[in-house]
C-alpha cells in the first residue's frame, strides 16, 4: 500500500530537498515551532504521510503575486497529493484555487494564523474578503490560532463548527525551560548581564521600537534588543543614539541556546505591537514565558484577548503585566514595578508563568490539533456550505 502525500503550501527556505529527522525533539539545537514548517514535515512523517514543499513543485518564488504561475503549476500538480496545508496568504490562495476543481482533489486544510488585515485600499480589502470566503467554504478543515478568529468564523459560518479547529501558538517547553539554561551563554559578551540586570525586546518590525526606547529613555538598566530583521536593526541603531544606555545591546545573530539564556537570566521582556489584528508577537511572548520570564504587554489588541483566553481555559492567573497602549506613563510604571519585585515575588510569577504554557499552550497542542485536521481532511469531500464572513 502506498503511502500518503501532502503538500506544505510553504517554501522550504533553506533547499529545495531535505533530510527528514527521525525524532524531532532530539534536535536539542533549535525549539520545536508551530509554524516550524520541517518540525510539521516531520511530525507528518512519523504518522506514515510523506511531504513536499511547494518549491519543491516549482523551485521558483513562493508568492501569488510576483510569480501567479505558481497557482496553476499547484493546480497541475494537485493529483499527486491526498492533503495540502495552506498557511497564510500564500495557502489561502491555493486553498481557494483548489477548492475549485470539479474532479478528485486533495484534502485542504486552511491555516490561519492572523485576523483579516484592515489595511489598504477598498479593492485589496475586498479581494482578502473574497479569498477567504473561497478558502473557508473550500477547506476541509481550517485551524485558527486566534481564539477570536475561531469564535468568529462559527458564528459566520454555523454549519462549519465541526471542521474549524482552534490552536493557540505555543512554546517548546522542553526546549524554553530555564532549568537547561547553561551557566554561560555562547556569546560571552552577554555575561554582563548574568545577574539578570537587563531588559529584552525580541522580534521583527511589528515591534514599536521608537514607543519602547522613547518611553524607557531614563531606566537605569540597559536594554537587549534581539532580531533577525536587517532593517529593525538599522533603526535601533538610530534609536540608540537617542535614547540609548551605555550597556545597550543589538544582537542580529544570536542561537536559540542564547535567546533561552536571555529569557532565563533578563529582569523583564519588553513588548510593544503596531499592529492590533495580528498575533506578531505571541510567539516570543510563550517562549519567554515558558523560561519562567516576567513579561509586560501593551493591551488592546489580539495578543491581550488571546493570553486572557487561554488563562481563562486553563484556569489560571493571567501571567502577564498589561499597560495602556502607547501611554508612556503607563509602560514606565509597568516596568519599575517589576524591576522592584523582590526574589520571593519574582519566583512566584516564574512559576506561574512557566505553568501557564504547560497547561494552556505547549507545542504539542499545536501538533496534535493540526493532526486532527489532516485526518479529518483525508476523510471528507467537496462540501458547499452557506455563510460569509463579517
């Protein structure tokens, strides 16, 4: 009998081949990841379904929009496959093109990982609008990381409850604990801050940079700003000319062993988002949680709704400190109260912190929801179903 096929609507970045790994939670140098496309590939491997990536269908630029031949090679190429995973923009437009066909197709699942933008002209809204609705009456089963978005689309679309799945990003916990912190960092420039007399920003350009430096600009402990993003750098370098402390730090190439030291060893991780309909954001939110780190959040957007959910579900205090959005003030208290939490007090929200992502959203709710939807996307056919979303 012959196995299984799915296709991963994602560029593989690094190659277009790759090696699977037998056990991923042996890979000890990097954390499992909800959107790690090859920690999905591998999971989907190990329950007997082989898989491609799309530039593996067609080694070009995953993008519908500089390269719409893309749509049609993954139409032409469809027959091959029992199940497509679409995530994002990139998997809407496949799964609403494939939903499409009259004859055999794959089982779609829809992944979701952010609300509709609001941005832009009236056409892109409406064309988001109109792609998604294809994508959602199209799909087989759709997986939402948003408990909003979930709860959204059951009351747009009722006779589709059965088949949308809510899944919250989540953090490696066997991977972001404090305990395998090692005692020194590889970069043996952050032993400055060993005895956690640091704040940490981790992230990409949804990050308000200019928000965060301008309103701790007089804080006496030094801040750690890490990201990935050349262009997020180069503006912090500007900002740290202005606002910056002598103790300062920009780290564009930091390892998944020093990021867990920071989480582990910082005073506080620092969060402020541009963006209120998108969960940018939330990931290094639960890894830093999960290493038992104090966090403090600006509220009022999908990040605040989503944490509250989750706290409610699992029963728990909620772990994170919220401050009024863009209120300097309200960012300045936020952080000196933490700052001044003596070691009892800080070991208690530690604790809280760390069993928070334990019980509300591990990795391996993420793995195992979007298994489900796989499943029940190789069990079901074309449905039509009544409904649009608002």
């Amino acid at each position: 009998m012959s196995r299984l096929r799915c296709l991963i609507a994602q560029p593989l970045r690094s190659n277009t081949t790759w090696q699977p790994v037998e056990n991923p939670t042996l890979l000890h140098s990097e954390p499992r990841h909800p959107f790690g496309y090859v920690h999905v590939a591998n999971m989907l491997l190990a329950r007997g379904i082989d898989v491609q990536f799309i530039n593996q269908v067609r080694p070009r630029p995953a993008n519908v929009y500089s390269n719409p031949e893309l749509i049609y090679d993954v139409l032409h190429a469809s027959s091959q496959f029992d199940v497509v995973i679409g995530y994002s923009t990139v998997g809407t437009a496949i799964v609403s093109a494939l939903s499409l066909l009259p004859n055999r197709r794959p089982g779609l699942v829809l992944y979701l990982q952010a609300q509709l933008n609001p941005g832009g002209s009236l056409v892109k809204r409406l064309s988001r609008r109109i792609l998604f609705n294809r994508a959602i009456h199209g799909a087989s089963a759709t997986v939402s990381v948003l408990s909003d978005l979930t709860q959204q689309i059951k009351r747009s679309y009722p006779n589709l409850r059965g088949r949308v799945h809510y899944s919250p990003v989540g953090a490696d916990t066997a991977f972001f604990d404090s305990g395998f912190a090692s005692r020194e960092p590889e970069d043996r420039n952050l032993t400055q801050f060993q005895s956690g007399h640091c704040l940490l920003v981790v992230g990409d350009a949804t990050r308000d940079d200019q928000f965060i430096y301008s309103a701790l600009y007089e804080r006496a402990l030094p801040l750690v700003r890490v990201t990935r993003d050349i262009e997020v750098a180069k503006r912090v370098e500007r900002l740290a000319l202005q606002y910056g402390h002598p103790q300062d730090m920009l780290l564009n190439q930091v390892s998944f062993s020093d990021l867990r030291w920071l989480y582990s060893h910082c005073n506080a991780v620092v969060f402020a988002a541009n963006d209120s309909w998108e969960p940018a954001g939330i990931t290094a939110l639960t890894e830093a949680l999960s290493c038992g780190a104090l966090c403090i959040c600006n509220s009022g957007g999908c990040i605040e709704r989503e944490i509250l959910y989750l706290a409610q579900e699992a029963h728990l205090t909620c772990p994170i400190l919220f401050y009024r959005s863009g209120d300097s003030n309200a960012l300045r208290h936020t952080t000196s109260a933490v700052v001044r939490l003596d070691q009892q007090a800080r070991l208690e929200k530690s604790v809280l912190a760390r069993e928070f992502v334990q019980r509300a959203c591990p990795v391996e709710r993420s793995y195992q929801t979007l298994w489900e939807a796989v499943l029940q996307a190789l069990d079901q056919k074309t449905v039509v179903v009544e409904g649009s979303y608002e």
